[in-house]
C-alpha cells in the first residue's frame, strides 16, 4: 500500500498480462512462456525503451510524463477508469482518505425517496448513509449486527452477501475495483491499507480479483438483487458523486428504481410500504 512505485508496476504487469498477442497485432515468434505481451513487445507498441519500461514496473522510474502514460494506456487498450486508476498511480496524492462527514442535506435527500432505495458510501466502501428501503433490500443494514455497513466485508465474509446478489461474482469485482482505485489515490491510509489486509487474509477470493488487477467506477446500469419478500428483483440504478474537495473523491450515493409499472415498480412499493408500516 506505502509503496506507490511498486503499486504502478504491479498495475501495469497485470495488464501486460491481460493483452494478448494476437490482439496487439503480434503474430509467430517463438514459442511464448509468458502470459500476454513481453516486456518489450508492450514497450515496442508504446514507443518507448525497454530499458525505460523495465524500470517503470520494477518501480525504478518515477514520474512518467503525460505522453508516456498515454501511450502505455493505447496499448494495453485501458478503459476510462483504468486509465484514470493508471494517471493517479504514476502521479499519487498521498495522505488517508478525507473526513467526509455526511451532511444533513444529503440524509433529507435519501430519507426524501421513500420509492426509491438509495444509500452512500466512502471511498472504502463503508456504507455511511441510506434510507429506509436501501437498507432493508441491502440486507438490513438499518439494523445493528444484522449486516456488516462495510460493503467488501459484507460481500467476501458473509454468506448471506450471495443471497443479497445472486450475480456475486460482479458485484464482488466492483467492490474490489473500487477498492482499488482508493488505495491507488490514498495509498498512505492506513484504514484503507488494514482492510485490504484483512480480506486478502480471509478471503481467497479477494485475493484472485485482487490479483487480477481489477479497476471499476460507480457509474450506471442494471443489477439483480433478491429479497425475502419482494422476491429476485431486476433493477435499474445510478450513481451521484459528491465530492470531498475539488479533484477529490467523496462520498458515492447509489440509487435505485424500476420502470414505471412494471413487476419490478410494483414489489418496491409493496416493500416500502411494508417498510413504513414497520411490519
């Protein structure tokens, strides 16, 4: 975690080793014994040294430039947050992650959509904030003990996590990828750096996605989750980012809703009422 060179080099051979030659564009050689590209097939395709790539992943160059960060992210074809995840790692902000204390315009605004679950989380994926619903399809996490708030502890240390998601195994690379993309920003944080520890302890399966290299952002979509009483549900969801301070990350608000009267639309509002009524 302390070492950010390291972590650079650690990025950039996981995602050598994702490419393959035939999609660089490389084709015959000898008989390969690497998994994806060589060094210097990767330094070749970026236009930069060997000599200089070398370095970078053994975490002996310090500081690539704009251009050189550019050319290594065409050719390992990274998306957008991988290439985001790569910027930060070459250029780190150092120090833990910030306060970020809930405001009270932001527990009006969940409380307010009493139709639609929703809850926030810190860049280490605590959950700090949710209203009635989002707890209750979350696995109850308005109640103490219930669940763990921390949804990475949730996800790989409690089995009750693949009934919440029947499609665990992406849900479980998100949390992984965001964790990912903090340790990257905040690199010195030591609450940050004592989770992970304690889940590539415990878990066998943190440490296979976190070994694959996995960068993921909140962004957009669909997701399955299931409930003992609105049953397994399909539903569309959004992420609003509230930032700590200019160019910081802060807090994520997650939220979810179903099409205006569909199957869906129909077990939420029967599960918020449920909820309301306190039955």
């Amino acid at each position: 975690m302390g070492d950010t060179q390291r972590a650079l080099g650690d990025f950039l051979r996981a995602r050598r080793g994702r490419v393959t030659p035939e999609h660089a564009g490389i084709t015959g050689g000898r008989r390969r014994r690497v998994r994806g590209l060589r060094r210097e097939e990767l330094a070749q395709l970026a236009g930069i040294s060997v000599d200089y790539y070398v370095r970078l992943e053994q975490g002996r160059a310090t500081r690539p430039s704009a251009e050189v960060l550019d050319a290594l992210a065409r050719a390992l074809g990274l998306d957008a947050a991988e290439r985001a995840h790569l910027v930060t790692l070459a250029d780190v902000r150092r120090g833990p992650v910030p306060g970020l204390p809930v405001s009270p315009l932001l527990r009006r605004m969940l409380d307010s959509l009493t139709g639609f679950p929703a809850f926030a989380t810190n860049p280490r994926v605590d959950v700090v904030a949710w209203n009635a619903l989002g707890a209750e399809l979350l696995g109850g996490l308005g109640e103490p003990g219930r669940r763990d708030p921390n949804n990475a502890r949730f996800l790989f240390l409690d089995p009750a996590s693949r009934d919440v998601f029947p499609d665990w195994e992406p849900r479980a690379a998100e949390a992984v990828g965001q964790l990912r993309v903090a340790a990257g920003r905040h690199p010195d944080d030591t609450e940050l750096a004592a989770l992970i520890g304690e889940l590539a302890g415990r878990s066998t399966e943190f440490r296979r996605i976190w070994d694959s290299g996995e960068v993921v952002m909140c962004e957009a979509g669909r997701k399955r989750l299931r409930h003992p009483v609105a049953g397994l549900l399909t539903l569309d969801f959004e992420t609003l980012h509230v930032p700590a301070a200019p160019g910081e990350t802060g807090l994520v608000v997650h939220v979810f809703s179903a099409p205006e009267g569909s199957g869906e639309a129909r077990a939420l509002a029967r599960l918020a009422e449920t909820v309301s009524s306190g039955r």
